[in-house]
C-alpha cells in the first residue's frame, strides 16, 4: 500500500512538471521551476504514510492527548484489545505518564 502512494505521489510530480511544460513560453524558464519546486517542495519531501488500517479486539479504549500539544490533528487517540486485561495494562500505563488523560 506504502508503495502505491509513492507512486501517486511520482504521478502527481510527473503531471504538475507536466503542467509546467505546457504553460511555459520556453524551456529555459520551466527548466527553472521545475528545478526551484525540486529543490524546496520534492527532494526534502520523504512520503512516509501512517494509516491504520485495521483495529482489532473487542475492547476499545479512547483517550486525548494533554492540551498543550503544538498540533491538534493527533489529540484523540484510539486503541484496540483483545481482552480487558490488556486494556488495563495500557490504562495504568497512561495514567503514570503525563502527556495523556484517559476518558
């Protein structure tokens, strides 16, 4: 799956180069934009995907993340176990740490 967003990403890069081509007056001023977005936006952009894709077990345990985090995207949090045991373990385990508070 990682591999096929790497090549939609290798797609999205071919077709705005794409773009730039057919847009551009002469080849010297799209070589340079085209140079400039490789440069800033695609040689430091490393696609590494996260997506959970699957969950399991019969218990669900949802906590967030303490408030002063720099991003909101990640302050709920979502865990799955196959026993309650286990969720309990985890339970304690973030209770002894600050960063998180248990609903």
């Amino acid at each position: 799956m990682r591999q096929t967003y790497r090549n939609q990403f290798a797609r999205l890069k071919e077709a705005i180069f794409g773009d730039i081509d057919a847009a551009s007056t002469d080849a010297k001023s799209a070589k340079q934009v085209k140079d400039l977005l490789t440069k800033r936006l695609f040689e430091k952009t490393e696609l590494a995907v996260y997506f959970p894709l699957l969950r399991e077990g019969d218990f669900k345990l949802v906590y967030e993340l303490k408030d002063d985090r720099q991003s909101d995207r990640d302050q709920a949090q979502v865990e799955m176990f196959k026993t309650n045991a286990a969720m309990q373990r985890r339970v304690k385990e973030l209770k002894s740490r600050p960063r998180s508070s248990t609903r």
